[in-house]
C-alpha cells in the first residue's frame, strides 16, 4: 500500500457509486502505480470502482445488485452496521454513502483485505468503514449493530439456521437483517439441496424457496 500515491479525493461519490477525483489530473506516474497496484490484487470480485480515472471493472456488478436491494431498506442515516462476507468492501462504501455512520465488514480472505485497505487509502484514508478478516463465526455475539447484511451467503453455509442465529447475535434488539440469497419456487417445504455446482458456483449448500426461508426466519426470531 505504501506504493499508492498519497490523494485526498476533491470529489467523493459514495452515494451513486464509488468514484474519486482529484482537483487536478493526476500525474502519468501516479496513474500507473495505481494500475500496477490494482492488478496486482486481481481478481475483483465485487464492484466496480472508478479511482482518479482508473476504473476497476469487477467479476460481479455489485452496484446492480444494491440499486436492486436499496428501495426496500430502512434509512441508513446514521446507522452502525455490518456487512457479512463483504468481500472488497463495495458495498459497505455504498452504506456509507447511504448516510451510515459506521460499516463494519468481516471476510476472512486475505485477497479481499487487502482490496479494501487500497481502496481505503484511495478515498483518502476514509476511517468510516473498516475490514475485519474474520469470518461471522469466529465473531462474538455483540448485538451491536443497528442493521446486518448477508448478501450471497446463506447458500454457501452447510447450516442455514446456524447462520441465521449468527446473524441475530450481531443486532441491537429491534435491529434489521438484510437477507439476500437464491431462492426456488415452491412452498414452505421446498429446498433445493445441489450437486457439486449450481448456476456455475462450487459450495452451494441450501437454496429453500421464499416461503421456507420465511419459516426458517420465523423459527430464530420468535424462538
């Protein structure tokens, strides 16, 4: 990271996407440490990002996917939260955009740390999200967060309801879960359990349909 140039961003897009610009152009030395870095910490998963210029186009077009979920979340503003699985962090910088007062991540691939930290000192050293490589399990029940999000992980877990519980140990009472996974057509007994791939994923574990999901829900927060 110390091969990154030193930017305070003139203008931050946090709300929108993810982009940072400077005043003036950066110079053709600085450009190019930033591609170097960033290939560097390739793949990219989750994204995109657009930094002085360079744009990091990403595996997944993550920003789709929180234009789809936004609509149906409570206001932000002024919320602590935690994003489980975040993977490089774009999400957690569009909570922040969002009006959050804090987004805490945990991942526990490496890779997607040291994303984040470049991405961080990018945006000029932004101390309003953070990076825990830790994964939830390994976390304790804090129930210190006013919103928790699990985006794309119910279905890679061998426990689905272990999860769940795991995911309500982290919330403020009255708290809200921003639950995101696959889901089938069927009733609340239907549960898809795959083979060695699905929808060309490997660790696909539990895909249930909306209403099986909505049972399993019920069982952990009015246990």
């Amino acid at each position: 990271m110390e091969f990154l140039p030193e930017i305070k961003p003139y203008r931050l897009d946090l709300l929108h996407s993810v982009t940072a610009e400077s005043e003036e152009p950066l110079s053709a030395g600085q450009i190019k440490r930033i591609e170097t870095l960033m290939r560097n910490l390739m793949p990219w998963r989750k994204g995109p990002f657009s930094l002085y210029g360079v744009n990091i186009d990403t595996e997944w077009r993550s920003d789709w996917k929180w234009d789809r979920v936004l609509p149906h979340l409570s206001d932000l503003t002024g919320r602590t939260i935690l994003d489980v699985g975040c993977g490089s962090g774009y999400h957690m910088w569009r909570m922040i955009g969002a009006g959050a007062h804090l987004a805490v991540g945990i991942d526990p691939t490496q890779l997607f740390l040291c994303q984040f930290e470049a991405v961080r000192k990018l945006l000029g050293n932004d101390q309003r999200a953070h990076l825990l490589p830790l994964g939830i399990e390994q976390l304790p029940a804090l129930k210190a967060f006013d919103t928790v999000f699990s985006m794309g992980v119910l279905y890679h877990r061998r426990s689905p309801l272990e999860h769940l519980w795991q995911l309500k140990d982290q919330l403020v009472n009255e708290g809200e879960l921003v639950l995101e996974t696959l889901v089938i057509d069927g009733d609340e007994n239907t549960v898809l359990v795959p083979g060695d791939r699905y929808a060309q994923m490997r660790n696909v574990y539990f895909i249930p349909s909306a209403l099986a999901l909505k049972k399993l829900a019920e069982e952990v927060w009015f246990c």
